[in-house]
C-alpha cells in the first residue's frame, strides 16, 4: 500500500488514506480506490476482493462500481428483471456471471458528499474519467453478458484489428474488447491540456493508464454518434 501511495502521488494525484485504504478524487466524481490483497479493509468486501485477485491471478485493476443515484433498490429490482444472480454485501451488490468472465461490476450507493475542491486537483490536468478498458477471451460472450446489465452499446469499433464494444455509462465510457486476459485492462483519464499519452502497467503497479486531451467526445441530449456493425 506504501508503494502505491508514493507511486500515485508521484503521478501528481492527491492521495487521501484512511482506515486501511487509499482514495483518488476525480473532479467528475470518479474515485480511485486502492486497497491491499494482502489484508482488504472488511467495508470495501475483503472477501470479494480475496476472491477477485484469485480469479485474475494478478495486481492491479481488480474491479469496478458503478455508483447507483436512484440507490440500491432500484438497482436490485433491475437485476431480477433481467434475471441476473448476484448477492448483497454491506453497502454493494455483486451481480455474478451468467454465461462467461470477466465478472460483473458491483453495484454500490451514491458516494457523497463530495470531496472539497483541493481533493481533485492534478497538475496533468486530469478533468476526470474517459472510459474503462474491459477484455474478455470469450469476447461474444462477454458482449452478451453486458449488454444484458448495461443495455445495447452504443457503437461498435475497430480496435488493434479486433472489434470492441462502446458502452455509455453516464458521462463515462466502458469499451469492452477481446484480450488474452480477462478483466479490468485499463483507464483513459482526461485532461484539460492537449497531452496524449500512456503509461504501462509496470510503471502503475498493474493498471495501463492513458491520457486524452479534452475536448473528447461526450453524450449531451440525444446526440449519440452513428452506430456501425
């Protein structure tokens, strides 16, 4: 935990630890979590996390949430209409696979209030969150399994000669690929400056970072780009 602390506030981030765990505060609201395999925090479903580090085998990113501002309840009666499994832990829900992995994201409550300004500054620029990078060897399958939670993807595209679905989740996206590992691969963060750049997850204790200059595509009203495919 040390080790990735001093990593992450040497990307300029800011850094605030407690109770076992660290948090990055994102300017959108996105939050950064980092947590030890070696002896999870119980609020942050240690045994989840046991079990998601066992399934991957690695460091690294472990997991998303989607936040629910509707709350819970609302998110549970949507799992049983698409008849998903999942159970309830503390404050999350964990949807489970129905046809392949990467397992499903958990489902947790609105985090407020939000952090004070000062919390989210970055000297890169970083304004927020792009899009998740989520692979699957069972691409088709996996294609399947989300869209049954997040609806259809809003576009598909060419990708490293592969073709990856384009999911809208909020202001955010998630681009979901065929990958030789399965699970969370990466994050594209923005930045209010014109800096296009990425680092290997060697140099991020496991998690490939990517940097976009903004202005970048967002969804406002019902200007949703052209879908292909």
């Amino acid at each position: 935990m040390k080790q990735a602390v001093k990593t992450y506030l040497g990307l300029g981030f800011r850094v605030c630890c407690h109770g076992g765990r660290a948090q990055i505060f994102l300017p959108d609201g996105v939050v950064l979590e980092l947590v030890s395999l070696a002896d999870p925090p119980v609020e942050a479903g240690g045994e989840f996390l046991r079990r998601r580090h066992r399934l991957y085998g690695r460091a690294g990113l472990l997991d998303y949430a989607l936040a629910e501002e509707e709350g819970l309840e609302v998110a549970l009666s949507r799992l049983k209409q698409a008849n998903i499994p999942h159970h309830r832990v503390g404050h999350g829900l964990f949807p489970k696979r129905v046809v392949c992995n990467p397992p499903l994201p958990l489902l947790q409550g609105f985090l407020s209030p939000n952090p004070a300004p000062e919390q989210t500054q970055q000297p890169n620029g970083v304004t927020g969150l792009h899009a998740l990078v989520v692979g699957s060897p069972a691409y088709p399958a996996a294609l399947a399994q989300h869209r049954r939670l997040l609806g259809p993807p809003l576009a598909f595209e060419a990708y490293e000669g592969r073709r990856r679905a384009v999911f809208a989740i909020g202001k955010h996206f998630l681009y979901l690929q065929g990958a030789e590992q399965e699970g969370l691969q990466g994050l594209i963060l923005r930045s209010r400056y014109a800096l296009w750049g990425a680092l290997e997850p060697t140099q991020t204790l496991g998690v490939a970072l990517s940097l976009v200059g903004d202005p970048v595509f967002e969804l406002t009203g019902d200007s949703a780009p052209e879908t292909e495919g």
